[in-house]
C-alpha cells in the first residue's frame, strides 16, 4: 500500500472488506510495517519483490540484540 492507503486500488478495497468484516482489519504500507519493526527492535529491515506477484513484497527483519 502507499503511504496515503489509495494506492494499489485493489489493496484500498481489501482495506475496507478488513474494516468492515474484522476487528480493526485494514491494509497497511511499507512504511508502517518499518515502523512497527523498529519499535519492536527488530534490524537490518529488507524488502524483497516477489517475482511475478505485481507490486508484492517481502519484508525481512532481524532480530535485535
């Protein structure tokens, strides 16, 4: 997701299915994810893409410590 959550528009939608089905459930950016990685000690934060998935990615982290 962009940092804005509108983009792709796909993961928008996904977003308000999850908010309208879950318990706080929603789609969430790069940048949140680093974020919550951080705060939780985690390292060396790696995104990957993954190969013919669009715009999919993985995010690696290590532990702190």
């Amino acid at each position: 997701m962009s940092e804005d959550g509108i983009d792709p528009a796909f993961g928008a939608v996904f977003a308000v299915n999850m908010l309208v089905s879950s318990t706080g459930g929603g789609s969430y950016s790069e940048g949140e994810y680093r974020r919550w990685l951080t705060e939780a000690q985690f390292r060396d934060i790696e995104s990957l893409a993954v190969p013919d998935a669009g715009n999919t990615r993985l995010l690696f982290a290590s532990v702190a410590g």
